[in-house]
C-alpha cells in the first residue's frame, strides 16, 4: 500500500516534470523566435498603405541576392529603393533569363556563381513567402522544388529524415545553382511587380553625411558607365557590398570615425578549397544512372556526404541542377588536392573514410558520367576566411545604416547557408519595420535594434561551423582561441550524427537543425537526447 508520504513525494516528482516541460518549451519558443527567422516570415510582404509609407530613397550598394532579397522587403515599406549595381550586363536581359543556364555573360564579383549552391527548407519558406506563384516560377526555370530529404550521409552513416513535420508533409526545399537561384531572384524582384525598385549600373564611391542631422548619411554617391559622378540624396542606406565590406570604410570617409572595425571583426581561416564538375544529361543517359529514385524523378540533392572532421578532411556532394545537368563538388580543408578530371574525382571519391559503406552505387554513377565527359565543366574556387564585424558593438554608426550578408559576416560556404544568412538580415530588417509600420518615417534606434537582432541569429551558425573547421589541423583559428576549442561540441555533435541513422528523434532533431526552421540551440540538449547520446557511447547501441 502506498502511504501519504510517498503520494507526496510522487505528487511532486509529477508537478515538478510538469514545471520543467512547461518551462523547457517556454525557453524554446523564445529562441525560435529570437534566434531563428521562422516566425519572423509571417511578417513579409505585407505592405504598407501608401501614406504610411517611409518617404524618401532607400539605397541598396550592391545588386547581388543579399541586395535583390533586401530591396523586395523595403518596397513593402519606402516610398522608393535604388539598388546601385556595378557589373553593367546585370542590367540587360541576360540577368533575368528564365533558363539560368543559357546566359552568355557570367558574375565577374561572385566566385561562387558557377558552384554548386546549397540552401535549407528555411530559404524556400522566407522566399515562398516573398514572391507570390514562386514554385511555378522555379519550375519555370527548371529549379528543384521537393521535400526537404536531402539524403544526408555522415562518413557512411545515412540520417533517418523525419516522414512529416509539426502533423503535417515535409517542407519544401529549394535545388538550385548559384547562377540559377541569383538569375531568379533578379527576375522576381526587377518586376513590374514592384515599381519603387529601381537598379542602376554604377560603382559606389562613397557617402556624405545628412548637413542638418550630423547622426545620418545625406548622400550616397556612385560613377556611371561613363565616369560622370552622381549623388543620390538618401534616407536609408544598406551596405550589400559583400566581402569587400566598402560601407564600413565610407562610413568612416563621411565622418562616423569613432570606431574600430578591425577590432570589431572576428575571422579565422578554414583553409577551404572547393570544385563544382557540371555535366549535362542526356534522355537516353539520364535513363541508366543509378541514381536512387532514378535522374527524372529525383528533387535536387542526389549524395551529401559529410566527412568525419576528426580524421578526414574530404567532403562530396552531387545534384541534379538546372538544365538536365548534375553537379558534382569535391572540397577539401588544407592543401588543395582536388581533382580536376573525372577520374579524380572517382579517386576523392573512394579516398574518403567512412565507418560503413552505404553508397557503392556512387561509383556506378561516376563513372557512367564518362558519357557525358565532353559536356564537362569545371570551376575551382579558394575560399577565403570566415569573418564576422560584429557592428552591434559599434558606438557610432549612422543612424541610417546597415549592411546585410557578407557585408557582415562571411561562413564556410561548404556548410551552404550564404543565402539563407542575407535572408536572415532581410527578415531582421522587415520585422522590425512591419512593428512601425503605422508610423511614416524611421524607427528610433532602428540600427541598434538591427544589429542586435542580427547578431543573435547568426550566432548559432558562427559557432557551430567555426568549431567543425576547428576540427582540421590546418584551420588558423580566430585570435586568443585554439583549435581546441569546441573539442566537446565536436564529439557529441559526431555521435548525434551516428545516432540519428538508426534514431528517428535524433534524426528529426538533427534533420530540423540542418533545415533552419523551428529550430533552438538547446534542441541538441534536450535531456531525451542526451541520455541516448551517452547510452550509446557507452554501449555501442
């Protein structure tokens, strides 16, 4: 018989699980909120009414994604925007072809243009979102839109992806290449669609400061094709410059000195080298690969295969792109010995060490890609470092700026998350215009809370690519740290990857993470978890 001391003490245990959950999901939906963008695109693309619109010019330094995706948002909100643009074929129809894949001209600024692209079921949400009918569009362009099952396999281990998601069917996810993703993007955003958009071909020179509010830009100036200097009286600026981050040296040029940006700035150097093969497929070939699923039926990721950081330094990756053709990427940390023949790439292929072998059809494939050997394309890139200003620490920036993707922070693009990063930036920018919108004119503190807001949503990805690079011995790790760091983070993230090909929760956790959606940094932590993550280094099962 149980007595009324032990029905206490049950009682509590019971209140006390109760309490913990409770406060557990609290905890979680906060940081979904502040460190993700999922609940921040339920904001887009609700624009204001014409009165409540900010007045003045919005402009944009640089026409890439980062600043395609930055001006569709701040149509909703400014009377005009002005993307000025350097690269003077993005203007003609050649930018905005339907099929990517026939343009004669190429990005002269964007190394990656050409390489295969990764994004998340994130992006699709935020871009589904943005542009309205934007899976007939992709279709239209011949771009993968699928469920999210990218086949995930870790040194052999495939990742068990979750059947639905929150009771309903996968998210959707994008497939595409740079050059395919950015010419869409283009298309959808110079439109008709949306008429305060205006790109203009120039090279940005600088900025002056606003005469009667010495806290602001006034002016943003920039020299056309045929070397005459214009200035664009300005309300808003947005640095999207990208790697070279011009905005922080013309801010400072205009008279906002007070601060250190190079003391601002984290970096660390992975070393990282990459080469996308891209091979057009036949009907008739297209109909004898091995492909799981088969070429005309599969969505986009064909293998992704992430490599044991702690003894290898090799990762690979193929997809079926746009244009009956597959990518395939061979990367590397350190040295670069990456191959640059089909039959090199056979060899990085079977020199990668794996636990188990789970993808012997692979080598099938490869070499049945022989027969489109003369369709071959190759396109080598070396990544620089990954960096990060960290601006919301900055004491006096003007209070009409910001900067956006790589004008703030550059990751591994191994880990594919570049775009979806700008996205990240737009959603911050919009959120916090869409809680003004009843007000004609800039929030008070808008760069403040931007920066702040920004910060903390690429934290997550900062730190968690940062200690998988620190993994390789090669990495130059950021100034006072050692590759150490992160030694443990390493260890339980490799068995959670194990775990998850034979665990369907440790899979759906792991799965959501790698899609950016409804995603905490404790998800990782939760005890259910750990106690099978430890269970099994302990065990073996």
């Amino acid at each position: 018989m149980v007595d009324s001391t032990q029905l206490y003490v049950l009682g509590g245990l019971a209140a006390a699980l109760i309490l913990a959950s409770a406060a557990w999901s609290t905890l979680r939906k906060r940081l979904i909120v502040t460190e993700t963008g999922f609940y921040d695109c339920d904001y887009l693309a609700q624009p204001r009414s014409d009165k409540a619109k900010i007045p003045g010019t919005v402009v944009i330094c640089g026409g890439s994604v980062g600043g395609l995706l930055t001006a569709r948002v701040c149509h909703d909100h400014f009377e005009r925007v002005i993307i000025v643009e350097a690269e003077s074929w993005l203007d003609s129809d050649d930018a905005r072809k339907v099929q990517s894949w026939t343009q004669e001209n190429t990005r002269s600024r964007i190394m990656q243009y050409t390489s295969m692209q990764g994004s998340q079921a994130f992006l699709h949400k935020a871009m589904s979102a943005l542009y309205p009918n934007f899976d007939e569009e992709c279709k239209a362009s011949d771009i993968g839109v699928a469920p999210a099952n990218f086949r995930p396999n870790f040194f052999g281990h495939v990742m068990k992806v979750p059947c639905s998601h929150n009771g309903g069917d996968l998210p959707k996810m994008l497939f595409a290449s740079r050059q395919a993703l950015e010419t869409l993007t283009r298309r959808l955003t110079l439109t008709r669609e949306y008429p305060n958009i205006q790109q203009i071909i120039g090279t940005v020179t600088g900025y002056t400061a606003n005469d009667k509010h010495p806290d602001r830009l006034g002016k943003v100036s920039y020299r056309t094709r045929e070397g005459a200097t214009i200035d664009l009286d300005a309300t808003f600026v947005i640095d999207c410059t990208g790697p070279t981050q011009a905005g922080a040296k013309w801010i400072q040029r205009a008279g906002f000195n007070g601060d250190d940006f190079n003391a601002l700035r984290s970096s660390f150097d992975q070393k990282m080298h990459y080469v996308t093969f891209q091979f057009y497929i036949s009907p008739e070939l297209g109909a004898k690969l091995p492909i799981p699923g088969g070429f005309e039926n599969i969505g986009g990721t064909i293998v992704l295969f992430f490599p044991d950081t702690s003894r290898d330094h090799r990762v690979l990756a193929a997809m079926k792109a746009e244009g009956r053709s597959i990518q395939l990427c061979c990367g590397s940390w350190g040295v670069d010995d990456l191959p640059r023949t089909l039959e090199g790439v056979k060899e990085h292929a079977r020199s990668i060490k794996v636990e188990k072998q789970s993808t012997e059809w692979l080598f099938d494939l490869i070499d049945m890609l022989a027969e489109a050997e003369d369709t071959i394309k190759v396109f080598p890139i070396k990544v620089g470092p990954s960096y990060w200003t960290h601006y919301e620490k900055a004491k006096n920036l003007p209070s009409n700026w910001i900067a956006i993707g790589d004008s703030i922070s550059r990751l591994n693009p191994l880990y594919g998350q570049g775009v979806s990063k700008a996205m990240l930036g737009a959603l911050s920018l919009n959120t916090i215009l869409h809680q003004n919108r009843t007000r004609a004119e800039l929030p008070r503190n808008l760069v403040k809370q931007f920066f702040q807001s920004h910060a903390v949503k690429v934290a997550p990805l900062w730190q968690g690519t940062k200690y998988a690079d620190y993994a390789q011995s090669t990495t130059i790790p950021s100034e006072g740290e050692s590759l150490d760091d992160g030694k443990f983070l390493r260890w339980y993230t490799k068995q959670i990857q194990i775990l998850a090909s034979k665990d369907a929760y440790a899979g759906a956790v792991l799965w959501r993470s790698l899609c950016m959606l409804d995603v905490a940094s404790i998800d990782l932590l939760h005890p259910r978890l750990v106690f099978k993550v430890f269970w099994q280094a302990l065990t073996g099962y």
